[in-house]
C-alpha cells in the first residue's frame, strides 16, 4: 500500500507530469497577456506557465464543517486557462495524490502532459487545505522523521500529531477537501468538472463525485485502488513478486530469473526480519541512521520501486536493479541493496506531516473498530493478523509487510477516537458518468488488482493496464498515456489504446551466476 502517495519521494510525493516537466526544457512560447480584473491581481505564488494565463486565488473555507469555533482555512487555486479563442468547453479538475501533494507548484508540468486539453479546457489545479499555497494546519511531525522512524516511532509520530492538531484534525477529510474544490468550481462559476485523479487522487474523486454527483462531466483515474481498500495490504506484497517476474522475463538479452529473483526476495526478508542492517542516510536536512528490516525493505519494494518506472526506461531504475541486489545479499555481499536503499533515501525533507498523517487515520479502513479503545484495537488487529493465510504477503510475512506499509495496518492505531470523524463510507452512490481507469503494470503501489476494482465501483467504466509502467502510467514521456486520457477526457471514449501495450521494457541489471 501507500495508497496514494503519486510516485513517493520522502513523505510526500512527485506528482504525475511533474518529473517528466523536470526533465523536459522550461516552455518557449511566451506568456498569453492576462485578460480581465482576475488575471490583473494574481497573488505572488500565482505559477507561470508558457503559452498560458493562469488566474490564481484563494477561498476561506470551514476548517470544520458546523464547527465554526474552530476557524477556518484558507484553500488556492490556480486556473490555467484555454488557449484557443471562445468560452472553454469544459474544466479539469486534477489532483496529484498524497493524501497532500500540492498541484499549484506544478502547473507547468501538467500543462505538458494535458496540452491537447488546454486548447479548449481550463485545468483547475487546488492545493489542499494544509499544503502547498493553502493555509498549512501543522502537526510538528515532519516527513524524514517519519519516514526514517522505526514501527513504533511512526505510531508514536501519529498520536503526537494527533494531540498537537486537537480538534482540528477533524478538518482533515477526502470529504472536506471535495467540498472545497466544490466550493472553488462554484466560485469560479463553472457548472461540471471533468475530475483527473492520480493515485491518492482516485480516492478523493470517488468522493467528490459522490458529494456533487450533478457537478460530474467524466473522471479519469490513474494508479488506482478502491475505497473498500485492504488495510493489511495483501494486493500491494502479491505484485512485488509479479513485477520482480515480469522485469525479469521482459529484458532483453534476458538478465535474471523471475522465481529465482522471489526467493531472493523471501531469503531477504527473513534474514533482515533476523537481524536488521543499520543504514546511514543522507539528506539536504541531516544524516539519518536507518533501521533497515523486513518492514523497510517491503516499503522498498512495493512503494520506492513502482515509482518512475517506465520514464526514462533504458536508464537505471530502483526495480531494475533490485533483482541484482537481492542476488547479491543472499551471497552475503549487502552493498549494492544498501546503495540502494541510500539512493532512494536521500530526498527526506522537513515538510509537516499532518495532511498526510490524519487523513489517512482519519479515512481509510482498518483492521479493528474505530469506537473500540487501544487495548481492544490492539487484540483486533492481532486476529486479523492470525487469520492471514500461508503466502497471502507474498515473499513476505503479514507482520513484516504491514508495517512497511506507512498509512496503512497498525500505524493508525493510537488515533484517538474523539474528536475525529468516522471512516470514509466505502459504499457509495456514484454518478452515471465516463469513468477510465488506468493502472502501471509494474506497480506494486497500487497494482492491477486494485485499479480492477477501482474500475467496479462504476456503472460506466473503462479499465486499461499500461505495458511497463509503474505508479502512475502518466510518467512516460511519448504522452502516449495522457493522449488516451485526454482522448477519454474529450469524449467520453478512450479511442486508439494500442500504445498503451507497446511501451518498452524497462533496463535490468544482468544478475551473473
């Protein structure tokens, strides 16, 4: 799992097209002269994006619906405007994952990615309440702290976060931030939205377009799981073991074993669930010592490793070189899986915690009853560990695994019971609407299986695996993935999908006898 963080890096995420805008040269075209009294008054913040007008703003919003003693929160938006002449014939409404990636800092990227669409299509792009240009909410957790934490430390990071916030946690919801986009698009005065969601993202539209269903033109879902998530994360540790097969069967000259490379896998595991190694890591804000074990090293192969798959697929990626590595430590030379694990480390930051933190303590569905006390979670949670069965995690324990995961089996488990509001509903009724959905079939974040019943939640839906790709499809740079979704966007139809199967293999370090 880690449901939803948009290509992690750190604790928070690289958003969709925000890599690939990384790695593409700034827009050339000039900037469109800005139009009307919006435009004039752009906040500093406001981004700049080639080509385009972009009008910015911000809304006061409930920090608590019905709450009004607690406050409110302030919400930006950034609108990039169509460039063709005429009214726009609709509005993209896009957001990145998380839970609390910021979108407005990457317009540029989405602009790219989305082209076809900004010709006659504004994207609205929102940070939610507590990130990005929005009001920050703080918690004093800071992301390489709990990123770096041992089990125990992150479930004590989450009840901290939870004290510090109080009442206010409460304000962190997929509910409230869709209704603060809902209040933004009827600011804006736009009538439907066309919803966009990557990762975190195809959870929070399920959930708007359940709030405002009559608000909903057609949605498009990237990376995807259900609201009726698996808080043991079965789905997630099945497909590390399918990509490990997959890399290793698609290379070409054939560099490694795909069952060889899973039992590497599972000698691993248990070693490191013997004796961890101590890993010292190296960031911008400080030198970290990690504790690497099983838990480590799941989050490592099913979230660090789906990431950026398939952007530049002749270079060198964490899941291409992980085979080589596992065969490696099992002949008891561990530096090329700690080089790994010092790369994939070194992009912890300071950034707060709490958007990401309480909504997913908040919303997702866990093992034990929220109503029951710490005791009583804690013997819930034990049982549904017991009745996993026998290879249900894969190459991995049920233990080991689900605490590897960050927003997901116990971590949540000191989250207090008052003031914060019950789980996100998993049933819900959702719009007759287009719905296209798309999973990288090399992910292991939000694998196939769960972007399947991502797609079942809808009447109207389209489902379609990427060939080759990780978490989220959209990274590749021929815009063979966002033609399609723009394609779909436009139309209600997805069109030509044949690129989606032909994108090429990833490169994998030959694993030599």
């Amino acid at each position: 799992m880690t449901y939803k963080r948009t290509a992690r890096r750190a604790g928070l995420a690289v958003s969709m097209m925000a890599v690939t805008a990384s790695v593409l040269p700034t827009a050339t075209a000039a900037a469109v002269p800005a139009k009307g009294p919006a435009a004039t008054v752009a906040p500093a913040w406001c981004p700049t994006v080639g080509g385009y007008q972009v009008d910015c703003g911000r809304l006061d919003r409930p920090l608590v619906a019905g709450k009004p003693e607690l406050g409110k929160v302030k919400v930006s938006y950034a609108v990039v405007r169509h460039s063709a002449p005429g009214p726009a014939k609709g509005t993209v409404a896009v957001n990145p994952g998380g839970p609390g990636e910021t979108s407005i800092d990457k317009a540029e990227g989405f602009a790219w990615g989305l082209e076809g669409m900004l010709k006659d299509h504004d994207l609205l792009l929102v940070d939610p309440r507590g990130t990005g240009k929005s009001q920050p909410v703080p918690c004093g957790v800071t992301d390489a702290e709990y990123r770096f934490g041992t089990r125990a430390q992150q479930r004590a990071a989450v009840e901290r976060c939870a004290k510090n916030l109080g009442p206010k946690a409460a304000g962190y919801t997929s509910a409230a931030t869709a209704d603060d986009i809902d209040a933004i698009r009827a600011h804006l005065g736009v009538p439907k939205l066309s919803l966009y969601g990557l990762s975190y993202g195809t959870y929070l539209m399920p959930v708007y377009a359940s709030r405002h269903p009559e608000r909903v033109r057609s949605i498009v879902l990237s990376g995807a799981y259900p609201l009726e998530l698996d808080p043991l994360g079965r789905p997630s540790a099945q497909a590390v073991s399918s990509n490990l097969h997959r890399v290793c069967e698609r290379s070409v000259p054939v560099a490694c074993d795909g069952k060889q490379a899973v039992r590497d896998l599972a000698t691993t595991a248990a070693r490191l669930r013997a004796e961890p190694m101590t890993v010292p890591i190296t960031t911008g804000h400080g030198v970290y010592k990690k504790r690497f074990t099983e838990d480590k090293l799941a989050n490592l192969m099913f979230e660090a490793a789906s990431s950026q798959v398939g952007l530049e697929p002749d270079k060198p990626s964490l899941l291409g070189q992980l085979p080589h590595a596992l065969d490696r430590f099992v002949k008891g030379d561990a530096a090329p899986l700690r080089t790994l694990v010092q790369e994939e480390g070194k992009t912890g930051s300071t950034v707060d915690q709490a958007p990401y933190i309480a909504v997913t303590c908040n919303d997702y569905r866990k093992a034990w009853s929220k109503d029951a006390p710490l005791s009583e979670r804690w013997s819930q949670y034990n049982a549904a560990l017991a009745a996993v069965r026998p290879g249900e995690h894969g190459a991995f324990s049920a233990k080991g695994f689900t605490e590897g995961t960050t927003d997901a089996g116990d971590v949540c488990i000191g989250w207090p019971r008052e003031n914060t509001p019950d789980p996100q509903p998993t049933k819900l009724e959702l719009p007759d609407v287009p719905v296209l959905v798309l999973s990288g079939d090399l992910d292991a974040n939000t694998p196939e299986v769960s972007g399947k019943k991502a797609a079942e939640q809808f009447r109207n839906s389209r489902y379609f695996s990427v060939r080759n790709m990780g978490h989220v499809p959209e990274l590749e740079l021929s815009r063979c993935v966002t033609g399609v979704s723009s394609h779909f966007l436009r139309t209600g139809e997805p069109g030509d999908t044949s690129c989606l199967r032909t994108l090429p293999p990833i490169a994998v370090t030959p694993v030599r006898g």
